[in-house]
C-alpha cells in the first residue's frame, strides 16, 4: 500500500506531484496502478481537492499518469526522464490582477457554458444545483459563499466536457477562489448585491437545465460584467480616497 505524506507547503500542488513521482521511483506505485480519487487523497495529505486536481492534471500532462473519466487516475509506463524532468510546460499564472484574470475567465467560461448547456448530464445538473443550493444557504446566513461560488463555475465547466479546457482552469483555481473572495467582500457592501448575485447564477442554471445556449451565454457574460463594473467602481473609489489622503 503506498503511504503517502501530509502536505506542508505553500506550493501544495508541486509537493504532491513529487510524492507521487517518489513512490513511482521506489516502486510502491507501479504501472497500471489505480491512485486514490482526488477525494481520498485530498483527506489522506489534508489539503484541498483542487490542490489534488491540479496535480494529478499536470502528472498527465507529464504522461506521468492516465485520466479515465468515471474509472480514475492510473499510473502509465514512463521513463526515468519522465520523473526527473521539471513540469516546466506547466502554465503558472503570476499575475494577481482581477480584471486580468475576468477578462480570463470571459473568454473561458462564456464558451463553456454554452456547451455546458448542451451537454450537460443528470449528475452535472445535480452538482449545480447542489452548489447552488449551498450559495443560496450562505446568502441566508449572512456567509461570503466564495466557496459555493468556485464550485458552481466548476460544475459549470465540467459539465462542458472538455478536458482541455477542465486542465486550464484547474490551473487556475486558486487566483480564482482568491478573486471570488475579494470580489465578494467588496461587493457584499452594496445593498441587495448577495441576492443579485445568487439570482444570476439561478438564471444560468436554469438556461443550462432548458438546454437554451444562448441564454446560458447571456446571464454568464452578464454576470461577470456585473463583477467587472462593481470592481472597477471599488478601485476608483479607493484611487480617489488615496489621492485625498495625500493632498
């Protein structure tokens, strides 16, 4: 049974692909070799599941493992340079700026749930609704919900069905849940802004369930619109607040 390590470090991802590339090269993971699901191994190293995702998404693209979507993650036959090597093909994203990162997210999430729309299955609809519901539930409390938020738009973009695009934004999961924090804590000054929010992301679920594309495209441009405007109000107000500290 391979043992694997709690996580303690800021770079969470690079400390499990180097635990699973050490038990490859001591022999306690071999070729063909089931991992653990992203769950089990996220509660086994305490750290977060798309901490997990994130790794297991680049050992893959390293060929260092093989994804079965509805089987799991498997070790593939590699060779000593595949473990050696530095995962330098990686896409890191170093910037923090939000409306780099909206612009970003525009681009991605607007096409993909469109086909999400399309595509959707029984279980995507449940994992939406169930992310939805734990939004809704945090609005009621008086909660941020940035965490019910992330998995939402990730629901959202599993239900596209593309695995390519499931790897770019797993990449990015982190400065996205960090966005969605920050952007709610400013935003929840606004009064009626929590349900604002909870309500465009009811209207994109329910264009998904419809199967209508188009609409889904509409209320997923519309919402992150509305983020980028309420952003751009906040930085000018605290530009303007800056500058009559110094005058």
């Amino acid at each position: 049974m391979a043992v694997f390590k709690p996580v303690k470090t800021k770079k969470v991802y690079e400390e499990i692909i180097e635990q699973v590339k050490l038990l490859i090269t001591e022999g306690q993971l071999q070729p063909g070799d089931k991992l653990l699901s992203e769950r089990e191994l996220a509660e086994k190293l305490d750290v977060s599941r798309a901490s997990v995702r994130e790794a297991f998404s680049a050992l893959e693209m390293a060929g260092i493992i093989k994804i079965k979507p509805g089987e799991g993650s498997f070790v593939r036959q590699v060779s000593f340079n595949n473990l050696i090597e530095p995962l330098s093909f990686m896409l890191q994203l170093e910037t923090d700026d939000m409306f780099e990162l909206l612009e970003v997210r525009k681009v991605l999430e607007v096409a993909a749930v469109g086909m999400a729309a399309q595509r959707a299955t029984e279980q995507d609809i449940e994992a939406m609704g169930k992310a939805l519901q734990a939004m809704h539930q945090d609005v009621l409390r008086g909660d941020l919900g940035d965490v019910a938020d992330a998995e939402f738009h990730y629901s959202v973009m599993h239900a596209a069905h593309n695995s390519i695009l499931n790897r770019v934004m797993n990449t990015i999961h982190d400065l996205m849940l960090s966005n969605m924090r920050n952007s709610r804590q400013r935003m929840f000054n606004s009064p009626g802004m929590p349900q604002i929010l909870l309500g465009m992301h009811q209207n994109i679920y329910q264009a998904i369930c419809d199967g209508d594309a188009k609409m889904a495209r509409h209320y997923m441009q519309q919402h992150l619109s509305l983020i980028a405007k309420e952003m751009s109000k906040y930085r000018t107000r605290a530009f303007r607040s800056q500058s009559n500290i110094h005058q």
